[in-house]
C-alpha cells in the first residue's frame, strides 16, 4: 500500500477542535468534559467545541444560546488567541522539518507536500503517520490528515479522517488516503457544497438543475455550468469535480490582514460607549501585528447596528502601523461620528495591506515633534486618509474632504507600544490596557481572524 501511495505526495493536516483541545491540554480537570470555545453571552458563537459537546449537537458556528441549550453541562471558555497562536507555531516548525513546503491555513490546519521528503522519511502515508505521532507526543493534541495527489482532495480526505471522534476511530488512524484511480469514487457522493467555491447561493443553483452531488457536478455540460455559475467559477468548479488542482502548496503565503470583532451582550447606545471596545480590540490587533513583526497601512473599523445594518470605514496611513497605539490612533477617528443611537450589535477592527517591519519606509515630517500636523499631539495624530469603502450610513467627518494630512506617531509611541506588547505577552492580555477599558464591560468575541 505504501508504494501505490508514492503518487499522493500532498497532505492536508487538520487538528481536531484545535481551540477546545489546547483549553483541555491546558487545564486537565475538562478531559472528557464538553467545552466550548466562544462567548457565553446571549450573543456569543461557538467557535470551537470537543467531541463530548459535538455528541450533544454542538457544531462551530452555532449561537452559545442554542449551544447551552442542547449541552446544558457545557464548560464555557472565553478564547484565549494568543495562547493558540503559541501552539499553532509549534506546530508549524513540526511540519516544517517534515517539509520545508508548508501552507498554514489558519491556525490549526495546513498543506504539505511531501515529495521532496520521500527518500529521507519514507512514503507519504509514512510520513502521515510520522506527523501524526509527532503532534500527539510533543504538542499533546491529535489530528486528522488527508493523503491525495492534489490539495483539493487532500483536503476533502482529512474531513472525512476527522468525521468521528479521535477515540471513536476504531480500525482507523486518523489517515485517508485517495489514490488517482479511487478519486471518482471518493468524490462522487459528496455533495456539491464540499468543494471549495460552492456556498449557499451556488449550492442552490446547482440543486435547481438537479446537480446535488459532486458526481453529478462532473457529468455536467461545461456549458451548462457556465450558464448557471459564469466562466472562471465553471471552469474552477469542473476541474474539482473532476479531481483537478493545479495549485501548488504555496510556502511561506503571506497573511493579508489581521482582525478582531467583538458582539455586545446588549446594544450599545450611550455616547462614547465604543472607546473602550475601541481600544480593547485595536490593543489585541496591534499586539498581533508585533508579534508577527508585520506592519499595515490601510485600518479597517466595522460597525454592526442593532437592525443588522452594517458600514465599513478604512484610512490609509502615509507609514504602515504596527503597534496597539498606532492603530487606535488611526482607528478612532473612524468611529468619532457614528451615531449609535440606533445601538450597536458589532465592532470590528483589521489592519491590511500588510508588510514585514523590516520593509517599511519612514514618513519624514517638518513638525517640531516628528508628529507632522500643527496643533496635533501625540494623543491625536494626524494621519492620511482615503475613502477606500463604505457601505451603508455614515460619512467622513465634515470638512475632512476624504483627506487628512500627516506623519504617525513618533518613536516615543513606538517604545510605549513595545514595552505594552512584551508586558501583555508575558503576563497575559490583561495586563496592560489603555486606560479607557478599565471599568468597560465586555463584549463577546465573534471573530478573530489572520486572513490568507
């Protein structure tokens, strides 16, 4: 079985209810217990559970509310990013002595592909199992790996490895292996939202030609599939149908933004009640910039109002932020005139356009204090401004012209953001907050994300 597997050099590793698992391996009194990762609030999201919870229907995604409701025993945890991240590195340099051709996929999943490892570590079903072993006796978690010759497939065989509780795995090891000549059969009976590039709307689509299964979706007429979905999606959608991918395992793809977002337990209306969230979440935003030592120049704020409505506004600043202090800086003017009398559901901060530090050019000033506009101070700098998108309500502050003019903070900034992100780092989120958090109450993280 091994030689026949020698074709399928790419590997798709996914570890099992990653966050829920490192609370476990973390705090060994919740072995065997349900835990949820995610907000308890009666607007929290489940954003990871154990198998004990998943036994009660407890899925990602769900409401907390409906969560505790079919798993009353439930053990909440509130998330704790940093500590993921930490674990998630370890596992990264696990893999990467496997391969140096690894693709993060988030935090807890990744694409290997393998070939050039085979004469120094065996086949690929070996080096499966090798992994596989090596995740579970140094990091202390399990996870499923998917074997294929392509990244698509290799992926949709880790789903299937992981359809079932580790402990419930029976004769299996946590591998799927789909060698070239069992593909059609092994895709086939999937249905057709398994495949990247099917969501809800094209799912039903394709239900409305009687297209449900992803075998189905193969013997489809390319021109009917063009009809239903346009040109690139067909021919996109037809090649993964058909077990063709010709995307490589891309090492070392660089991370286009980094953010978080926080939904209230209860609507936001009193006038400055967004600062403290505001600071609380730009803090965790600019910390992970400078743990990653990357640096961005466009800040995002996301505003979600009590009606579901939502406006995105972004500036764009003339020296890429990478510390908690520049991206409040940049992030509160964004909010100073939003009107929340009508309550506020979300707020979300991400930095994008992103750059290691080492890259990042200097904007010179002819301010007296390196902080560029007359009358600024280094509570309020200046920073250049671009409309880059808004949707829904909300204007650019009056008079502004979509443009403001400046240089970011100076270095004293930059020695206060260090010293703030080394204590937090050390000691715990908590530690170090700006001042306007204390007494805030807080919110229910509905995302955090390092997208790719």
């Amino acid at each position: 079985m091994d030689a026949a597997t020698a074709p399928c050099t790419i590997l798709h590793l996914d570890m099992d209810a990653f966050f829920a698992a490192v609370e476990v391996l973390d705090d060994p009194s919740l072995v065997g217990r349900p835990v949820i990762v995610g907000g308890s609030g009666p607007r929290g999201v489940v954003a990871s559970c154990t198998y004990e919870a998943r036994a009660w229907g407890v899925r990602s995604a769900m409401s907390s509310v409906e969560a505790r409701r079919r798993c009353p025993a439930a053990v909440f945890r509130p998330g704790r990013h940093a500590r993921y991240a930490e674990v998630s590195a370890q596992l990264g340099v696990l893999l990467r002595s496997a391969s140096p051709l690894v693709e993060p996929i988030g935090l807890d999943e990744a694409f290997l592909d393998v070939s050039g490892a085979r004469r120094r570590l065996g086949p690929p079903v070996v080096i499966a199992r090798q992994l596989r072993d090596r995740v579970q006796a140094e990091i202390g978690l399990t996870c499923a790996v998917g074997v294929a010759r392509t990244k698509s497939v290799a992926k949709l065989a880790s789903r299937r490895a992981k359809a079932v509780a580790p402990a419930d795995r029976g004769g299996g090891d946590g591998i799927v292996v789909v060698l070239p000549e069992d593909e059609a059969g092994f895709l086939g009976p999937l249905p057709v939202g398994a495949l990247w590039g099917v969501g809800p709307a094209t799912a039903t689509r394709l239900a409305g030609v009687g297209v449900t299964t992803v075998g189905e979706l193969a013997c489809l007429p390319e021109s009917a599939l063009r009809r239903l979905v346009g040109q690139a999606a067909a021919v996109h959608l037809a090649a993964l149908a058909s077990g063709r991918d010709t995307d490589p395992v891309r090492p070392g793809r660089p991370v286009r933004s980094i953010g978080r977002e926080t939904t209230f337990a209860a609507d936001l209306r009193a006038p400055g009640a967004l600062a403290g969230h505001l600071a609380e979440l730009a803090t965790d935003v600019g910390q992970r910039l400078a743990a990653r030592a990357l640096a961005g120049r466009s800040v995002t704020v996301k505003v979600r109002f009590g009606d579901r409505r939502t406006i995105t506004r972004s500036v764009t600043v003339d020296t890429p932020v990478d510390g908690p202090h520049q991206v409040l800086a940049a992030a509160r003017p964004l909010v100073a005139h939003v009107d929340v009398s009508a309550g506020i559901r979300l707020l979300g901060v991400s930095v994008s356009q992103l750059r290691p530090v080492s890259e990042r050019v200097q904007q010179l000033s002819l301010g007296g204090d390196g902080w560029g506009l007359a009358g600024t101070t280094p509570a309020e700098p200046g920073f250049a401004r671009r409309p880059d998108h808004t949707q829904g309500a909300g204007d650019l502050p009056a008079g502004s012209g979509g443009q403001w003019s400046g240089a970011p903070p100076g270095d004293r900034w930059r020695l206060v953001d260090s010293a703030v992100v080394a204590l937090r780092e050390r000691f715990g989120p908590g530690a170090v907050v700006p001042a306007v958090v204390i007494g805030t109450p807080p919110g229910e993280d509905a995302h955090r994300s390092d997208a790719r």
